[in-house]
C-alpha cells in the first residue's frame, strides 16, 4: 500500500517535518522526483536538520529510506549530505537504498545551470544551480548517466562523451569553466565511490516486493505541484512532475498501488525565483510574513517572495493530484493579525478554470475574502478544541471552498507542535 505526501503550492510547505512526524506508520518513504534543490527541515528535539536528497525518514530506526529512479542526485552534495546526517546520529549505510536508475548530476550539469541562468539574464528562471534541469535534459536526451553505470565497464566512456558535449555548449554561452571543472571533477569521481559503498537496488522490483508482503510505503514528493513541468507556472517550473503522478513514474508503481494522497500547504503562500505568483504581497505584511515565517531558503538561504493564501491554485494542485486530506502548516505565523486575506478567484476568469498559468505572461487579478484574525499565540496550543473561534471559521471555509478535509494543522517546527483533528 503506498500513500503519496506532496506539496501544493511553490515548495517550501513543510514537508520535512509532516514526513518524519508520519514516519512511524511507514516502512519506507520513497523519494520520487527532484534532487538536491530540495531542502526538507526537520526539528528532533529541538535540533534542526535539513535534508536535500536523503528522504525524510532517516532519522526513523525502522524506516528504509529509498531514493527513487525519478530523483537526480549530485554524488558530491550526497556524500556530504550522508557524512552529516550520519554524525547527527542516523543509521544510514543500514536505512539508505539508492536507485540504480537514479541519474547523476555531473559536475558540467552545475555549471550549464548557471551558464543557463546567467544567459537569461533578466528573464531566468531563479533556478536553484544545482543542476537539476541540464541533468533531467540528459535523461530525456537519453545521454544521462545513472549511479547503476559506475559498475559498467563503460563509465568513463560514458562519462567523457556527455562531458565533451556540456564543453561544446559551455563554449557556445562563453562560460569559463576550465578551472571549476577540474575542481570538481576529482571530488565528483571519489563521491561516486563512496556511494558505491551504500546499498544500490533496482528499486522498482524491491517496492514491488514490499507490497506484495503488505508494507506501507510514503512516496514523498519534492518542490510544490505549482513547479509541476507539466502543470507549474512554466516555464518557471522545476523539471520533473511533482504531482502524485509523478510518484508512478518516479518510483516504478503501478497506479492501483496508490491509496491516500495528503497535499501540504501553508496557511498563506511562498516561492523562490522567478514566474507568477496573483498574491504577492510586496509590501509590510509581506515583509511580517517572511521574518515571522523565517522565510528564507532551507538550500540556497534566498529570501522567500511571500503573498496571501491562494486557493483557486490550490484547488488546482489538489485536482490534479487527486488530495484525498490536507495538512496546514504554518497556522502560527498568522497569529496576531487583526485580519486574514485569501484569494478566492481571478478577476475576469470563470471557476472551471482555476489556475490561468498555462498562458506565459498572462498577469491576473486575484479577488480577495478577508477573515477576522486572532491575537492568541496559537504555536502553544495541541487540541483543536482550544483554538480560537476565528481561526476555525477560517478553517472552515477552506474546507468547504476546497471540498477535503484538514487533518492536520502545524502550529510551530516542532513535532510536538502538531494537533491532529478527530
Ligand atoms: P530548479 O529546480 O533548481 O531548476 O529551479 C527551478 C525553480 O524551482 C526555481 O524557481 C526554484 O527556486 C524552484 N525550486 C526548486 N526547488 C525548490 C524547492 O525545493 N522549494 C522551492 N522552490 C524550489
């Protein structure tokens, strides 16, 4: 039986914490889709960690952690990503399986991403640089190259060809690269080593297995379905399908596999880089958001652009997923505001079509509900019960205007901080 936890918005919703908080009713949590542009924040005991690649079971005893054939991972942040986590405490040359369709971020990848970026200049995407969309190019090219390939007898060869390419179109966007390369090719080939020394698997078959003896598996997705390649705001999207469907190709599982699907999202919204976002609050409020939410990139400490709820694209994210329950985080940020925004549509569009980001530079008006706030402290509170009236009447207005229930709602980084609804 596998579940699916997904962002709903641009990332940045909290997924870290919601995953190691519903670890302990899993026996694996499989990681589908992105790479080391993620950066999932977990707090243990009042000590935070971030992971970027590893899922977010690790620090779990009886959890297998598997990264799945749909995730990109760059052999030099991983092996650095390992020593961390395991001096933090985690078993995880015994909890860690690695796809062997994983591809490789090569070190030409990081520098075609900001050889890319640095072309476009006033019209780049704000990508992460860390390679992600060169390497997810690779693999639909077919010239990728997988961690299963340090075994063949043709690495090198595979390695040199692909590279010789990257040098031609590092050359054509007269990028110097020369001395970085050498840089980091050394440590990109030992890193490739050191992770032959962790378990690598054909992933698919061992899913596959584990739900033929009835385990729980988490799919865990990366980034927010509004980066979807697909279905995002493109083309300021990430390169792979963050959306539940994405866990079916990510990992190898047959659709009929898949049985609940819980979309994140935080009471108001985020996104880093550039692209659209109607509810952008560029102003004072904006500014309380991002410093009350410490809204600053877990990865890349970028800060975070901020703006009111959003739920015409929330309802899309939650359409095109398939969300069967939400988890609200970040409730708690919007303590002691006298009054609450949320969009409610678009000016001039129709409700059958939630989201206008399929048309490039299309600017919209969103068209606001305001709600009363509430002057408590609400991160103390556990039960539902106790918080304030205002704030559940919000709650369920989101409900209904969403059509799926809030189970969760996240008061603080905490795992304590978490009250669950009957
Ligand atoms: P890339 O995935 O590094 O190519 O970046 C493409 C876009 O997705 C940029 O706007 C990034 O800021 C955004 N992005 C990528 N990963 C994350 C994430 O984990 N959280 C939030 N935004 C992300």
């Amino acid at each position: 039986m596998v579940d699916v936890l997904l962002g709903l918005q641009w990332g940045d919703e909290g997924k870290g914490k919601i995953a190691d908080f519903l670890t302990p009713k899993y026996d694996v949590v499989a990681r589908f889709q992105g790479g080391p542009n993620a950066g999932h924040s977990l707090e243990i005991n009042g000590k935070k960690h971030v992971l970027n690649t590893i899922p977010s079971g690790i620090f779990h005893e009886n959890c297998v952690n598997l990264i799945g054939n749909g995730v990109v991972m760059d052999p030099i942040l991983l092996k650095a990503e390992i020593e961390k986590t395991i001096a933090a405490g985690a078993d995880v040359r015994e909890r860690l399986l690695i796809s062997k369709k994983a591809h490789l971020i090569l070190p030409t990848h990081r520098l075609l991403d900001a050889a890319s970026e640095a072309y476009k200049g006033d019209s780049k995407i704000g990508s992460t640089l860390r390679g992600i969309s060169p390497t997810y190019q690779d693999k639909t090219g077919r010239s990728g190259i997988r961690i299963g390939d340090a075994d063949s007898p043709n690495f090198d060869k595979l390695y040199k060809d692909v590279i010789e390419k990257h040098k031609g179109i590092l050359r054509y966007y007269n990028f110097d690269f020369e001395a970085k390369l050498a840089e980091l090719e050394e440590e990109w080939f030992a890193a490739v080593e050191y992770l032959r020394g962790f378990k690598q698997v054909n992933s698919e078959f061992y899913l596959h297995h584990q739900i033929t003896q009835g385990k729980k598996i988490l799919a865990e997705g990366a980034q927010g379905s509004l980066l979807d390649l697909d279905f995002g705001s493109y083309p300021f999207v990430t390169s792979s399908n963050t959306i539940s469907g994405g866990a079916c190709v990510g990992l190898g599982l047959a659709p009929k596999h898949i049985n609940k699907v819980t979309g994140i999202f935080k009471a108001y919204c985020t996104r880093v880089g550039s692209g659209p976002f109607p509810t952008e609050l560029e102003n004072d409020m904006g500014q309380f958001l991002r410093d009350k939410g410490h809204e600053y990139g877990a990865t890349t400490g970028r800060p975070r652009r901020t703006g009111w709820l959003d739920l015409p694209a929330l309802k899309y994210a939650i359409m095109l997923s398939g969300v069967d329950e939400l988890i609200m985080m970040k409730a708690d940020v919007l303590s002691g505001l006298d009054s609450i925004d949320v969009a409610t549509g678009y000016e001039g569009c129709s409700d059958d079509e939630l989201c206008p980001f399929n048309i490039q530079g299309t600017v919209v008006t969103p068209k606001y509900e305001s709600f009363a706030g509430w002057q408590e402290d609400i991160s103390v509170m556990r039960e539902y019960q106790a918080l304030p009236e205002t704030f559940k009447t919000y709650i369920d207005f989101m409900e209904q205007d969403a059509g799926v229930p809030i189970s969760i709602i996240s008061v603080g980084p905490d795992r304590e901080q978490t009250i669950l609804r009957k």
